[in-house]
C-alpha cells in the first residue's frame, strides 16, 4: 500500500466530505434516472480509477448473513458465508479488530470505525438505548441488527478507495496498462468467444484472452447490450444483432432513500471536522421476515457541506433507508449508440409493502430526533408535517424520496452470469461487479463489490 495517495483530486481524499457525489462534479458520470412516475434523478458513479468507491461516503460494511444465503440458492455454492469469509478477511485491515476469526489485519483495504463523540452520535447512541434497540458494536461481524459504529474504508482522514487499495502498488508491474480517458463501447465476439472490446474514441479493439466487465451494475449493463447480450426482443427493436438472449438490465435492486432534516443547535451545528458519518441504526420493520430491513444513518455535516464545500450553517439529515425493498426496477437500451445513455427507471415505492416499511422507518427517526437525549442540539424538524397520518406522510416521501445509489442485479447469478461470473451461452467473458447480486446487499455494497472483484480474480485464477 502506498505511504502517501497521489493522483487524486484533494476532495475526492477527503473523509470528511462527498464531494465526487456532486451532480457538477467532473469525476463521476451523471445518468439521468426516474425513480419513479413523478420523481427524476441524476445518478452519479465514479468516473475515476477506483469507481464509485473513490466518490462515495466510505461506507464498509459487510453484506448480511441471509444476504449470502440468497445469493448461494440453488447451487451457487461459492456464495456462502463460508466459503466468503476467508476473502473478506483477506481483503482487509481492520484497525480496530485486527486479524481474527472475521476480521483481516493485513489486507489492501483499511477499515476503521470513527470516533464517537460527535454530539450528534452521542445524541443518537444516548437515543437508541433509551428507545430499546439492540446494541451492534462491530457491524461486520453478523450480530442482531441495532445500532453501532460505522465501518469505513478510511485511513487518518483519507477515504481509501479501490484504485488506491489495489491499482496503486501495482503501477510498474509490466503485466498492467492503465488507459486513461477511455471508453468500452462494446465486447467483439467471433463464433460465440469474446474476443476484444472496441473502445472510444477511435473504434480500436482490445484484444485479451479474458474479457471482464467491472464498470459496475449501469455501465456493465449497458456495454452488454450495446454488445447483443440481453432481451432479444428489446435488442431487436433497435437493431442489434443478438449474441445471447440473457434478461439483462431486468429486475434491478436499490434502496430506496430520503432524508429527514432537521435543524440543530449548539456544538452540533458549528462542527465541521471529522467524518460526514460515524455510526448507523438497522433495525426491522413491523411483519418483516428480514432482520435489520431499515436503516437510520445520521449525517454529522450540512448536505451543501458535504457536496460542494459551502461552510454555511444549514440542516443536518437523518438518511432512511430500505434495506430488503421488494420493488425492482429496469436498465433498457433507447439507442445502438453508445453515446446515447440508457433508461433507468427504479420503480422505486411501488409495493405497499415497501411504502409501509418506509413510513415506519421515517416515524422512527423522528422519534429518535425528538427523544430526551437529543433535547440539546435538535432544534425542530425542517419540513415533516407534525404527526402526519398515513397519506399525508405518503405525500411527504414522495416530495423527499431518493436512492442510496446502491445499483446491483442487472446482470444477476442464475439468469445472465453463472456463480463464477460467466455470462451464459457465451465464452471467454465475465462480470466482476454487483451485476451479479441476485439481489441488493442488506447493507452499503462498497465492501461486496471489493469482495466480488476478489472472488472473480480467484476463479480465473484457479480456472474456474
């Protein structure tokens, strides 16, 4: 790992901000997404070596035991807890923890839990007590949902992101080219074997024995339908030849978000050192077979702050999210030009289910908010009407509703790619990156897409 991260705009370094997540930032692709019917939306993805980890809020914690149970069903048995464990060990270094029987303390990937003494995290750990949730000191190793420090992939401020863990030591190796300022447009097949992909500008193919997509679950998806891989009717209705007929882009999982903000007072509303998060609340909604299936994240910094820099005083924001939302959405090609982005629609709050779990999860943290412990430094609520009933407070979070920017199974195990990554009917190409999740992790999926990358280097590895 190197001493000293280099090559990286000073923001994008930065623990204590966001910045890459800005639409108008220049290192991060802005697609243009419908959350649902009503609502739009810019979703931002790491334009940067590293991707997405390199922009977003270093949120690590790993995926939930029935998350791997899902996606080793039907026997895809390399999915298992079990048999991931060893690579989740692997890929870390866990500060607090060091190497024991979960945790790595000598792996690319640093992991630590922030300080707990931000007025905001000691209001809402003081909150959660008084409230009854369970305690969850270490949110990686698989205890009862509840509330507790915040993995992230953070070292002495710097969020330590997947090109500084991995590409970085290996700049002079003579095996690795490194071309910047490049785009994949599609995969070349000849008799059925990816054999190249043909990139931009100029239209030059890549020739290579193995031909692996890890541009993540937009990217990747659209390349493969650019490249005849999907709905051989959709890919019929703009006139690409069809190399396998494959649902891709079909059927996607999110979590659903909005934010609840709130006016601080005191300490909580000058600081701006530290984190932009330090801790995180799961907890399971009313009738839910899925533990843990609402999260509460509070941020410890004004958005304007996080995003673009402004230090001026402004809201704080509770985060509340779905976390085992059962409404699925679709990545469909609009045009053969690779230049032309694709539709995204989220579909999001379109199971009854899923509006009643978010519902719940918003009264939650105002309950939080308004509890003895945060008496302080909570100063009243921005905008949530006061008691609202079901309806009302429906129309609320249709006003606020976001995504957690968590994109994942628009080319799932099962369907489009077998357990090693493979894409069906197809030879001599893969996908390593949350494409493959049957389903959304129950948590952040920046520490799965690392594990993903890792279990797809060592299948290839070992010729699987």
């Amino acid at each position: 790992m190197p001493e000293t991260p280099s090559g990286y705009a000073a923001e994008l370094l930065d623990a204590g901000s966001m910045r890459g997540a800005d639409p108008g930032h220049r290192n991060h692709w802005g697609y243009f997404a419908r959350l649902n019917a009503r609502t739009d939306y810019v979703l931002p993805r790491g334009r940067v070596l590293g991707g997405s980890t390199a922009t977003n809020g270093g949120y690590f914690v790993r995926a939930r035991e029935d998350d791997f149970a899902g996606w080793s069903a039907a026997g895809r048995r390399e999915w298992t807890l079990e048999r991931s464990l060893p690579f989740l060990r692997e890929l870390e270094s866990d500060a607090d923890y060091g190497s024991a029987a979960v945790h790595g303390g000598a792996g690319p990937m640093p992991v630590a839990r922030p300080a707990q003494g931000h007025p905001v995290t000691a209001a809402f750990a003081a909150a959660a007590q008084q409230l009854g949730y369970a305690c969850e000191p270490d949110k990686n190793d698989w205890g009862a949902p509840g509330y507790g420090p915040l993995p992230m992939n953070v070292r002495d401020g710097v969020l330590w992101n997947a090109g500084l863990a991995y590409l970085a030591p290996a700049w002079n190796r003579p095996n690795l080219r490194i071309l910047g300022s490049t785009v994949v447009e599609r995969v070349i097949f000849d008799s059925g074997r990816a054999v190249g992909v043909a990139v931009a500008p100029g239209g030059a193919v890549l020739e290579g024995e193995h031909i692996v997509l890890c541009a993540g679950a937009v990217a990747t998806s659209h390349t493969l339908l650019l490249s005849g891989v999907g709905p051989a009717a959709d890919l019929a209705r703009i006139g690409i030849d069809v190399a396998a007929d494959l649902p891709v882009g079909v059927g996607f999982s999110d979590h659903p978000q909005v934010s609840l903000a709130w006016h601080p007072k005191g300490a909580a509303a000058q600081l701006r050192d530290g984190p932009a998060m330090a801790s995180v609340l799961h907890f399971t909604s009313s009738g839910s077979a899925v533990a843990g299936d609402v999260e509460l994240l509070p941020l410890l910094k004004p958005v304007a702050y996080l995003l673009r820099g402004e230090d001026v005083a402004g809201p704080l924001d509770v985060l509340v999210s779905l976390q085992a939302n059962r409404s699925r959405g679709t990545v469909r090609l609009e045009s053969a030009d690779p230049g032309v982005a694709p539709t995204i629609n989220f579909n999001y709050l379109a199971d009854k289910e899923d509006r009643a779990a978010m519902r719940e999860g918003v009264r939650a943290a105002a309950t939080v908010l308004c509890t003895d412990a945060f008496a302080a430094i909570f100063a009243g609520f921005v905008d949530l009407p006061t008691r609202p009933d079901d309806a009302a407070l429906d129309r609320w979070i249709a006003d606020h509703l976001g995504t957690a920017q968590h994109l994942s199974g628009t080319a799932p195990m099962g369907s489009v790619v077998d357990q090693f990554g493979r894409v069906e009917g197809l030879r001599g190409l893969r996908v390593a990156d949350l494409s493959i999740l049957p389903t959304v992790p129950m948590r952040g999926p920046a520490a799965t897409a690392v594990l993903i990358g890792e279990r797809v280097a060592d299948f290839i590895a070992r010729g699987d």
